[in-house]
C-alpha cells in the first residue's frame, strides 16, 4: 500500500513539472529609468506594447490548445501531459503593464509626450 501511494505522490511530482514553464517576468524599474531621454523611453513603451500584443495572442492560442488538449484526455490520458498549466504569458502580460505604466509615471516627471496606452486585452475578474 506505502508503495502504492509513493509512486502515485511521484508521478504527480513528475506531471506537474511538466505543465509548461513558468513566466520570466521584465523588473518593473530599473536604476537606469531616471537617465533616459524621452525618446528611448518612447521607444521601450512602443516595444512592450508590441510585446503585450504578441504574448495575449500567444496567451489565447494556450487556452484554446489547453482546451482541446483537456477535452480529447477525457478518452485518453496522454493528452493531460502535454498541457500548459502555469500560465507564463499571463504573468509576463502583468509585469510588462507594470513595466510600462513605471515608464510613463517617468516619462511624465520629465515632462515627455508618452504614448497612450494601447488596450489589447481586457482582464477578467
């Protein structure tokens, strides 16, 4: 019986390093911030934007393979392996957000035209 549930408690362990990598999220502040110029400072906000725009369409393509992967392992089990549980462009998305809004509270103490952020995705409760 103790053989049993240790090999049980093992393969859990074993499965859920499998689930997919977890986010590796930007600092939301760097030292440097404060001595950039207004242009450079533009330019990264530009970057993350296309960057939160890539990582929310790569972020529903997860859930709809999820989704398929989840509903085929109701026949067979093999399926389960093979999704993606740890949601890393979720947490990357946030800390991208976090990144930008610590770029435009910067960009306006030096007084800079930041851009607007672009809305591509709405959180849900």
């Amino acid at each position: 019986m103790k053989k049993r549930i240790c090999a049980v408690v093992a393969s859990m362990l074993f499965a859920s390093g499998c689930a997919g990598s977890g986010p590796n999220p930007v600092a939301r502040y760097s030292p440097q911030d404060e001595r950039r110029t207004c242009d450079s400072l533009q330019a990264e906000l530009k970057a993350n934007e296309k960057e939160v725009a890539k990582k929310t369409a790569e972020q529903t393509n997860k859930t709809n393979q999820n989704l398929i992967l989840g509903a085929s392992g109701v026949f067979l089990i093999a399926p389960w392996f093979f999704m993606d549980l740890k949601g890393k462009e979720a947490g990357e998305t946030e800390a991208l957000e976090r990144r930008n809004a610590a770029l435009r509270r910067i960009a306006a103490v030096k007084g800079c035209n930041a851009p607007l952020p672009i809305v591509t995705h709405q959180r849900k409760p």
